[in-house]
C-alpha cells in the first residue's frame, strides 16, 4: 500500500542534543506523526514520543549551558605558544602574564582578607553589645532550640564563630553559665559562620553557571551543618552524648598550667593586621565583660580609641545634710589614643559600624570581580587542565578511597593557620565558581576547616581558672566532637556524603534561575528563621511547640506530596498530582519577577 507524503529517511546518526537545538527538526516528527521506514529494515518509530522527549530536553537546557550544567567546564587555550614568541613577546610573557598577575592576584587576595576583616568589626560595632546580653539570659539558653537559634543569631552578629565560641568559653569560665547549654550554643554557632562564604557567593551572580556552582560550593557548607545539627541535637537533648563523653575524656585528662599565648599564633592576623588596625580595633574586652554581667559605663565603646592609660587621682566633692568632703579616687584614664582612622572622631558605635559595614561589602564585592577575572585569564588552556587535575584528582586503586580525607587534613591545617574557616572556605568560593574546584572536593576542605576552627575554643579554655578549666575544656571538646560526629554521620558512606551535596545543587540550581532566591534564602536562614525560633522560645517551650509543630507538619506534607508527585502520582487524589488548585504566586518561583515586572510597565 503506497504511503501519501513519504517520509524522507533519517540518519540515526544525529544525535538528541542536536535534535534538542534545532526546532525545525522537531517540527518534522511532530507533523509526521506514523511509522517510518528505515533503509536498513522496517523499523516503527513513535516520532511524537521521541518529539516530546527532544523538547523537554531543549526546555532543560539554555543555549548557553552545558548539557550537565555541574560539569567543569573547558578551559580553552587562546594565548599564543610559547615557542611562537618573540624574544619582547616571551618577556612580556614572564613580565605581566606570570610575575604581574600573580603579585596582582596575591594583593587582591590581601585586600579580601581584610575586606572580611573589616565586615567582621562592623557587625562586632553593629551587634557585639547585644550579642554579649543574649548570654546572660541562662535560662533562654537551657532550651535546646533556643539556645541553637541564640548561637546563629550572635555568630551572625560577630561575623565569627571563633569569636563566638571563646565567647561561650569565657563564659562558662566565669560560672555565670554551664557547660550543657553551652554545647547548644556551640551548635549554633556552626551553623552562623557559614554565612560568610554564602554572601562572598552572590558575587559571581552575573554569570549564571559561576553562580550556580560558586552558590553550591558555599552552601554545602550550610547544609552539612544544619543536617548535623537536626540529627544531633534530639540525641543530645534526650541522651546528653556529647556533654557525657567530653566528661569521660575530661576526667582522664591531666591539665597542664598553660595559657593561650603560648600556642595562639594567628598566622593571617599577623600579615593583616599592620593595615586594618589602621582603621579600627574592636575591644573585644567589653563584650566580654557584658557577657559575664559586669556593669559598663554607658560610654563604654567597642570602637577602641585608648591605647594607653594611666591611673589619675581624682578629687570630687561630696555633699551630705551636714558636711561636705572631698573624696579622692584613683581611675584609670586614656593617656594616648589609638592610631586608628576610627579613633579621631567620636561617633557611635552604630554609626562607625554602619560605616565600614557598606565599605567592607564594596570592598568585598571589588576585590572579588577583580579575582575571578584573574583567575579565569590565569586558569586556563593546560595551567588550568592541570591544575583541576591535580586538585580533583584522587588516588589511584583502593586507596581512592581515602582521597576525601586527606582533603580534610589539608582543610584543618590551612583553617588553624589563618584561624578562621570563614576566610579559608570564602577563599575557595570563587575556585568553585570558575570551574577550578568541584563541589564534591569543596566538601571534603569544608569540612576539614570545620574540624580547625575547634583550634580557637581549645586555646580560649586554657586561659580558665584551675577551677573552671575543666568545664571549658569540655566545652572546646564538645564543638570537636559535634564536628566529628557530624563527618561520621554524612561521610564514610558514599549515599549519605551524596544528601548535603544534592541539596547544595538543588539550590545552586534554583538561584541560578532566580537570582533573588539567594537573597530571600541567606536572610531566611541565617535571620528570620533562628529569629522567630528564638523569639518563641522567649514565650516558653509551649508556645514554641504549639506554632512550631503544625508549621513544621506542613513543611513535612508539602515535601512527601512534592516527591510522590514526581515518583509516585498514582498514589495521590486527583487534586494533589500537581499544584494548580493553588494562586500562581503560591506555587511558582517566576511570581516575584512578574511581580516586579508588573510594577515596572505600571511606572512606565
């Protein structure tokens, strides 16, 4: 029987993705929709099936992005060969290409460490007084989420967990709080410092696939430790493991009458600080000192402007209903003040906070454009194959196994040198985002930097009176063993070393998408959700548990639904198999771009 219209033969050879990128191609099958004979055999063919196939591949896909949008890209050798060159062009070469950009590179890198620097001081003006209140509300803190929630909440606030925790230390060596809730804070407070990193990320946002990457390298960090956090911290509510083997451990040790200054060698501080202490020094004795309930005077300053003093006898005059004395007191009063920038003017602390907080993210944000150009005209060609090689690379037969660790060893050496897992972690950002770095091995060196920030704990809980040094010390033990715990817990087994990794890509892929995702999620998770935890928890574990569990039901419902649909639809009503029933702006991510959009025509 003679077919009408045949069908012209087509090459199998063609591939999907050039199918995916050619509409005309997909036009052919969808208007030919009936068997088709091939020259090698008579063959049927769904065509409209293989259609549909094609173009929600194509709908998967932007022109500009690789068929695996995680996959490292290509980096392509444009400079010309050094054998081509010129005697001028191969100096020239050396000159600029090698020395220049490597000095340029490495002062770039200066300037951002102390950009994070300066950050960190503005939210120690901002919040450092406030931060020292939240720790003498002990009975807040004796609730398990709450305390967690406080020790997000003032992590953020100091920009530090190294801070934070010798904060903590400090304060259980004072007796004003004990070492159980103290281990909630600690929780907390590894939670805080991943926001640094996950604001450096938002600096590759104009590159769609650098930011995917550079946003999913940042917040693995957040998500192995928030995971940690949900698994352990019922047991440690309920069986008190932490605080019992860090017990165990303390007993049997032997402590020794050393102090902090002999092992406190900030490597990072040391090339830092000759210029940031130009501008500002934070006096980080005031907010220790609120910590431990003393009373300030209200013109107490974090901003430091006295460095030297002298005790000064000063003479008042005091009168009663019959006499008049003279009182002579001994205080002790500022003789020379700092050289700081911030010295010379006598504003607030609000003010100068608020100040070097908006130079600090200018800064921030130049220093970081001006490194990823560099990187990305340094990376590349076979410097850049070869250096993604040696980095990513694992070792060879069974010992592959063991590539992981070694990752985290060299993470904790580099995060005790600099004395801060914030700089370290925000320092490999951008390698991620540029394709250096993989976000499997950023996972391995983040979470070695979390094992090295323990470092500075440790070093604050030898500073402790003898009668107290075996609390602190529990306490610096307690934030190593929750780190481990965690690395035993979402590590070893392959499977489970996979959930913080694909929940990183999962939202690395909806902020590349939605850009303003990556804004509204550092400000949920790292403010507004530790906020509004905590403010219940104020209100009493009742009314924590009274909002917080349907709340959560609902989060656990919306979850299970979104899985089912996906996997199982069948399972579910009609109703629920999709979200149409909702308002398009309850169910769709584009809600708040057409909103603005809407906004911008009606201006218009």
């Amino acid at each position: 029987m003679e077919r009408k219209d045949p069908v012209a033969p087509i090459s199998w050879k063609r591939s999907l993705s050039e199918g995916a990128d050619n509409p005309s191609f997909l036009n052919d099958f969808n208007q030919n929709d009936r068997a088709i004979d091939v020259e090698e055999g008579h063959l049927e063919l769904d065509a409209k099936g293989l259609a549909k196939q094609l173009s929600v591949a194509s709908e998967h896909r932007d022109d500009n992005e690789p068929i695996d949008p995680w996959a490292l890209p290509e980096f392509k050798h444009t400079s010309t060969p050094w054998s081509e060159l010129t005697s001028s062009g191969k100096v020239k070469r050396v000159l600029v290409d090698w020395i220049g950009k490597t000095i340029a590179l490495l002062m770039l890198l200066y300037l951002f460490v102390c950009s994070l620097d300066f950050m960190s001081s503005a939210f120690r003006l901002l919040g450092g007084k406030t931060a020292g209140q939240a720790f003498r509300n002990s009975e807040v803190l004796t609730n398990p989420v709450g305390g967690v929630m406080a020790g997000i909440l003032i992590t953020v606030l100091v920009q530090s967990s190294s801070t934070s925790t010798s904060i903590v230390v400090t304060v259980v060596a004072s007796g004003l709080l004990d070492v159980q809730p103290a281990i909630y804070l600690i929780m907390g407070a590894n939670i805080g410092t991943s926001v640094t990193n996950t604001i450096v990320a938002m600096a590759q946002a104009g590159n769609r696939n650098e930011f995917r990457r550079a946003f999913g390298g940042a917040t693995v960090h957040d998500m192995f430790n928030w995971l940690t956090v949900i698994v352990l911290l019922p047991i440690e509510a309920l069986s008190h493991y932490l605080y019992r083997v860090t017990s165990l451990i303390v007993t049997e040790m032997t402590a020794r009458n050393t102090t902090r200054e002999d092992f406190d060698k900030e490597l990072l501080k040391t090339i830092t600080k000759p210029f940031t202490s130009l501008v500002v020094k934070i006096d980080k004795s005031i907010m220790y000192s609120i910590a431990k309930g003393q009373d300030l005077p209200d013109s107490a300053s974090l901003n430091k402007r006295w460095c030297k003093f002298a005790n000064k006898e000063i003479t008042r005059e005091i009168q009663n209903e019959t006499h008049l004395y003279n009182v002579t007191e001994i205080e002790k009063v500022g003789v020379e003040k700092c050289h700081t920038l911030f010295a010379l003017v006598s504003w607030s602390d609000s003010l100068v906070g608020a100040i070097l907080l908006v130079v600090s993210l200018v800064s921030l944000c130049i220093c970081l454009i001006f490194i990823v150009k560099l990187l990305n005209s340094i990376f590349r060609g076979q410097v850049a194959g070869m250096l993604r090689k040696f980095i990513n690379a694992d070792f060879p037969g069974c010992m592959s196994y063991f590539t992981g660790y070694i990752a985290m060893l060299v993470g904790a050496g580099f995060t005790v040198l600099v004395q801060s897992s914030s700089v370290f972690t925000s320092a490999l950002t951008p390698l991620v985002g540029i394709g250096v770095l993989t976000i499997e091995r950023m996972y391995a060196l983040t979470l070695g930097a979390n094992i090295g920030t323990t470092t500075t704990a440790l070093l604050a809980s030898l500073t402790a009176s003898s009668d107290k040094l075996a609390d602190t010390i529990q306490v610096a033990l307690a934030h190593l063993f929750f780190n481990i715990s965690g690395i035993l817990i979402f590590y070893p087994i392959p499977f489970m070393r996979q959930i913080p990794i694909a929940m990183a890509k999962c939202l690395g892929n909806y902020t590349a998408k939605h850009r303003w995702v990556a804004v509204v999620y550092t400000f949920l998770t790292f403010l507004i959700l530790p906020g509004t935890i905590f403010a219940l928890s104020l209100a009493g574990w009742k009314v924590l548990v009274g909002v917080g569990c349907p709340i959560l039901a609902l989060i656990l419902f919306v979850i299970i639904v979104n899985i089912l649909q996906s996997k199982k639809p069948s399972w579910l009503p009609l109703v629920l198999r999709d979200w149409q029933f909702l308002p398009w702006w309850l169910r769709s991510l584009d809600a708040p771009a057409k909103l603005f959009a809407n906004c911008k025509c009606a201006n218009h």
